[in-house]
C-alpha cells in the first residue's frame, strides 16, 4: 500500500487517461466495483490493476500456521524488514467456519486492521478442501462425517487424506465458505487492502493417480464432457479412450479444476476479486515417463490433480473464474526456473510467483519474474527468514545499505536489498511493464554472460565481475548471485537496476563500425512518481560499464554513438 489518498487518486485519473478506449480487456470487471482490484490484459501483456493503475506485488507469504494473534507482530515485522509492500496469509477454513453455518470473522478481521496500520495490501490464501493435496485444514464437522463428505480414493479402495472432488456435498460445503469469506470481504475492505485470493492452496491428491471411488469410477467410465472435448479439439469418447496413457492424469485435473471453478464462481458472484490457484510443480525437465508409477515425481512431485504445466490446458478451459495459476517454484536452479516461468507465462495465463525459496539465492529470480511480464513474488515463510542471521558487513565485501538497524541485519539481504529496490518505484516498474518495455536477467552458474535485445542496442549482463577492470570473472565471490532489470524507456534511453552485476550496452548490428559511448548516467530514484536526480555517475564508476554491488542503485542512461 504505502500510498497516500491524493496519490491515489492520481494515479486513477493517470491510468484513466492512459487506458479509456485503448481496448484493455478488464478480467475481473463489475460495473459496480469498478476500483476493485483487476488482472486487466493489453497487447497480450497483463497487469494487476490497484486503485486503477498497474502494481507489483513484492510479497512474502507467512507460514502455514502464522494467521493467530499471536502470530502476526511477527509476520508485519518480517515484511517491513523485507520491503514488502503485500503479504500472501492463510485463511483456515477450520477456524472460519467451526461449526456448520456459524462463521467466525475474528481473525479475518484481525488480519485486514493489522494490515491497514503497517501499510501493506494483503493476498488471502483459502485453506480449504485442499492444502498440499491434502483435507487437513477443513473443519471437524467434515473431518468426522465421512460418509457426507467423501473421501477420494486410491485404486484399491482405500481412503486418502483428501475430499474426494466428485462430490457435491463437499463442493457446496466449500462454496458455502468460500462464499461467505468474500462476501465479508466485499462489506469489510472498502479499501481494497485484499487484492487477491487464493483459491485452496496447491490443490490435488496424494499417492494416488486419480480418485477411484465408486463415484469418480462411474464418471471416468462415461464420456469426456463436450466442452473439454471442444478445448482440447479431442474426439468423442470415454476418458481411457480419449487420452489413452494420460486419462488418470487428465481426469484427475478435471475433476480438481471442476471443483475449484465452482467454488471460485460462487466467491467471485459475491466480490468480484481476481482469484488464483497454485501450483505444486513437477520437474520440468524430466522426460515424461512411459507408464505411471507414483514414486516418479510425475506429473507433479508431490500431487496429482493440481495445475501441473502438463494440464494447464484442462485446467484453462475448466476453470475460467480463476484468473491467474501460479507456480510455487522451489527449483534454486537456473534452467529450472527459467523454464517455469516460460511455462506458466501463456497469453491466457498472467504470470505470477506466489511462493519461491526464502534463501537469499532465489532473490535474483526476482528480475526475471518481472523480466517475464510477472505480477508478483513472493519467498515463502517470511516470518522465519528474519531470524537467519547474515553477515553485517554485506556481501562481496560491500556495506550494506540496509543493514542500517540492529533488526536490519536479521535480514536476507539479497531479498530486503531487491525489494527496496524495486519498492521505491514499483508502480513505475508495473506499468513499464504492461508496456513491454522491462527484460530482466538473473545470473546462471553456468554461464558469466546474458544479452538482451532493445532495437538499435544490445544489453551485455555480466556477472562475477570485480567493480572495476576488464579482468576475468572470479568465481570465488561470496554471496548470493545477482540478477538485472532494464527498462527501455525511448530508444536511446533506459533505467536500469541490478544486484552483483555488471550491465554495459553495445550497437546491435554487428556491421557498424561506430561505437557506443554513455551521453549520460544519472543517479537518482523515483519520488512520488517524479524521477529525483542525485548526481551524474562518470570516470571509475563508468569506465568499465554500471556496475551493481549490494548497495541499491537505480540509474537513468542515455546512449550515443562516435
Ligand atoms: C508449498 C505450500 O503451498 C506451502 O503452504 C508450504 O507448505 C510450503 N510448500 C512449504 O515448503
């Protein structure tokens, strides 16, 4: 949040002036909530809408078990030590609803006035009938009643910890909460402090390739539904005779993606907010298994059901009040998580990161969400990460900056040092982004170089470098790898920020002759959304190219040719 009402305001007008008529398709519309939060798509690029102009959210998701009152001082401290201006916090089905049809608002409300006072916007996360893949967040009246609400089953009849998804008794119970939950919301948050819910969290079973049940059985005997048939442009049959090898698969993400939609239709008629699901990935890399066996890591490495890259088709065409599935990346390595941002980066699909790892080397992967047009990061169990303690000297042997503060120096840096960063003028970076402007790079251990292409110039990353001199990359630096953003704001101009990076520019045709020479490199930051020149960086600070340490920088360049 951290904006003022006046900014506010311009910031509507700005963006009313900006997107009236251009065609943008507004995903989350009401006519009669038209500030609500909204994914809103442009020229095939998305962005979240907040107070009616682009916003970033740069988040961090509390642990499981932090929404109590005793919980939550630390989880506003985490998020100010982090520079986060959101934060991603449960929901527990079993405390909202503990007894059929009674509703409990107390921590709900707790949560958005707590919120409020340290400034920051919220996304809910709705543990309901799944959590990783499991029933253990619904209530005791369903826990206890099984034979009302079902349990999925495994293929020798046994129960799984899991509300089978076949169902109608289980989908009404949860469309009853769900419901319930965001229609407080729509009376309760006339300030829009919740941007976006969760639906369920990394919904799917375990240990099993699909529910068995008699009921779920008698629906994968009969015929494909028509409409998936017509998504997938698959002919007529039943689901063994359609997808061959995959039915288990494909079935079960139906049947999952089915129920969520339910559920998510019956929160959105209530209060129209943008609704997401995640996701609990399976190995990107790893060649698709011939046959099913559940100790492969296949299709996800720890459910089935959920939207794996293998089913977001189905889960697209099934499921289209959710407007956003997002992957929970946990991958630390570069290929990896490169390649699922590229999966989950569709022209039906906005790219959002609502889990990663809470280990400084994930913080570089920041860059590259955004660089790929994302919506929002955000490390996981921010409550716990200040606690790690981390050298107060910095890292690659540089101050600081945001270790200012005994408590600063709890934490992450990398994490804390990108956020401010990119805090400072995240309305600047969401809306350059909606409008293509912003490539993002984050360093891969394997390779020193990255190019990025901006028309007439070529961006060369480099990592590993010493801040100053042409010498060879010395890999025996310590500290978290670094990552680069750049915007290309006119064809000869571009702001740029980085962490343990070096960014230079180069004339892209390869057949000139001339040379790039820097007009100008200014130091400054964006205030208020006006861009504040601190000084002209020149001589050893440009001799070699920008070089970024752990210090935030943000620098305007301008570029010309001899
Ligand atoms: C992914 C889940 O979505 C989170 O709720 C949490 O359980 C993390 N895994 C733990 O690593």
């Amino acid at each position: 949040m951290r904006f003022t009402f006046t900014c506010r305001i311009l910031v509507g007008c700005f963006a009313f002036i900006a997107f009236a008529n251009s065609g943008v398709t507004l995903l989350s519309e009401n006519s009669q909530t038209a500030d609500l939060p909204k994914i809103v798509k442009s020229n095939g690029r998305y962005a979240l809408f907040v107070d009616g102009a682009p916003y970033l959210m740069l988040s961090g998701q509390a642990h499981n078990s932090s929404d109590w009152p005793a919980m939550l001082p630390g989880v506003w401290k985490a998020g100010e030590l982090l520079n986060a201006n959101t934060i991603e916090i449960p929901i527990y089905w079993e405390q909202f609803e503990p007894q059929q049809g009674k509703f409990d608002y107390s921590t709900l409300d707790l949560v958005l006035k707590q919120a409020r006072e340290h400034n920051f916007h919220l996304v809910l996360l709705w543990f309901g009938t799944w959590k990783n893949g499991n029933m253990n967040y619904t209530p005791q009246w369903i826990k206890t009643n099984p034979g009302r609400y079902p349990r999925a089953e495994d293929a020798n009849g046994l129960p799984l910890d899991s509300l089978s998804a076949v169902s109608d008794s289980n989908v009404k119970a949860d469309c009853a909460a769900f419901s319930t939950l965001m229609s407080h919301l729509k009376a309760e948050d006339p300030e829009h402090t919740v941007l976006m819910v969760q639906v369920e969290n990394e919904a799917g079973i375990y240990r099993s390739s699909r529910d068995f049940s008699p009921q779920a059985q008698n629906l994968f005997n009969a015929q494909v539904p028509d409409t998936l048939l017509a998504a997938l442009h698959k002919h007529p049959g039943t689901w063994q005779e359609v997808f061959g090898a995959e039915a288990d698969e494909n079935f079960e993400a139906w049947c999952v993606a089915h129920y969520i939609e339910q559920v998510a239709r019956a929160g959105k008629a209530k209060y129209p907010l943008p609704l997401y699901v995640n996701a609990a990935l399976r190995d990107p890399l790893r060649p698709k298994p011939s046959a099913y066996s559940l100790d492969v890591g296949y299709p996800s490495v720890f459910e089935y059901g959920g939207p794996t890259d293998t089913v977001l088709n189905i889960w697209k065409s099934t499921a289209p009040s959710i407007d956003v599935i997002a992957p929970d990346i946990y991958f630390g390595d570069y290929s990896r998580y490169n390649l699922v941002l590229e999966l989950y980066t569709r022209p039906d699909n906005p790219l959002f990161v609502p889990e990663t790892g809470d280990d400084p080397a994930f913080a570089r992967y920041l860059f590259t969400t955004v660089g790929h047009g994302g919506i929002g990061f955000a490390p996981f169990g921010i409550d716990s990460i200040t606690n790690r303690n981390i050298s107060a000297t910095g890292i690659r042997g540089v101050p600081n900056k945001v270790a200012s503060t005994a408590d600063a120096m709890l934490v992450p840096d990398a994490l804390a040092t990108n956020y401010a960063l990119f805090a400072s003028m995240d309305r600047e970076i969401a809306l350059w982004n909606f409008e293509g402007k912003i490539q993002g790079s984050a360093e891969d251990l394997h390779s020193d170089t990255q190019t990025m292409a901006f028309g007439k110039w070529e961006a060369i990353v480099r990592y590993g470098l010493a801040a100053y001199g042409d010498g060879p990359p010395h890999q025996a630096q310590s500290g978290p790898p670094g990552g680069a953003l750049i915007a290309q704001l006119s064809p000869d101009s571009f702001l740029v920020i980085g962490f343990h990076v070096r960014v230079d520019f180069k004339i892209a045709d390869p057949s000139s002759t001339k040379q790039r020479q820097f007009l100008t490199v200014e130091e400054g930051s964006y205030k208020a959304g006006k861009w504040t020149p601190l000084r002209l960086l020149n001589g050893d600070e440009t001799d070699f190219g920008l070089n970024f340490s752990s210090v935030p920088e943000i620098l305007k360049v301008t570029m010309a040719t001899y």
